[in-house]
C-alpha cells in the first residue's frame, strides 16, 4: 500500500471523534440547519489577508468558484466557518440560489482583540485567563469535521 493511504490511516485514527464529539456534531449540524449533503467552506478574513502575500477573494469571487463546485457535484448547501461576521449575507447576495449554512457561534475568541488600544496576541490572552480555550478548541474542531 502507498502513502497516500498511510496517510489517509493515520488521519483517519487521529481525526475520529469520540462520543461527545459526535454529539457536539449532531447538535452543531442540526443549529445550522444542515441535512444531506454539502460543500464545507472555510473563509479566513480579517487578520489572514495581505499578510505574507496572501490575497482573499472578495464574497462574489468565493460565491463563483463555490457555484461551480455545487453544480459539478450537484450540491445546494454550503457550510461555512468564518471569522469574518458579514461574509454570510455577502455570499448570500451573490449566489442566492445556494443554501449558504453556518454554526451559530461566537467566532471572535480565536481572533485577535483589542482591550486599550492594543491588540493582545491569543497565547497572552490565553495566559490572561480571557479566552476559553476549550471552546476555541471545540468550535475549530467542529469546523474542521464537519
């Protein structure tokens, strides 16, 4: 057998969720209204754009390449995980015919914050005790599975 599906293996071990990662899983699906199959989108704004180079696609680009995506596969929901609070209703207004999804979550924790005009890196705001890391972790992991 090659690589590739060592790889896959492996990942397939270290990526299996436990009983209350499923639950967390069912409840997330059923919050975000999903049902059958889809298109899984992650859309990283905010502090990932212009940073070494990185260009982000505006929501009318995303919402071009994702319809491609949804008719090659023949899907009409797509779940997002975003940082970025307004992307939903952007992808919205530019391809209406898509079923544009999200877990309804308080994302800002991961992301950068300011408190007295200064923005607090997250492993100080960790050490601070101002972020849930649990939940931080649990949401990203959620992302990622579903």
């Amino acid at each position: 057998r090659g690589t590739l599906w060592w790889m896959s293996l492996c990942l397939d071990l270290l990526l299996r969720p436990n009983e209350m990662m499923r639950s967390l899983l069912r409840r997330a699906k059923a919050a975000a209204g999903i049902e059958g199959r889809y298109i899984g989108l992650h859309v990283r704004h905010g502090d990932a754009c212009g940073n070494n180079g990185r260009q982000c696609l505006g929501a009318g680009g995303i919402a071009g390449e994702v319809r491609r995506m949804a008719f090659l596969y023949q899907v009409t929901q797509v779940v997002v995980a975003t940082d970025s609070p307004d992307m939903i209703q952007h992808l919205q207004a530019h391809a209406p015919e898509i079923s544009w999804l999200h877990v309804p979550a308080d994302r800002t924790q991961g992301s950068g914050s300011t408190m007295s005009g200064h923005v607090w890196p997250q492993m100080l705001r960790t050490r601070m005790g101002l972020l849930d890391r649990r939940a931080v972790a649990e949401l990203s992991i959620i992302d990622l599975l579903l």
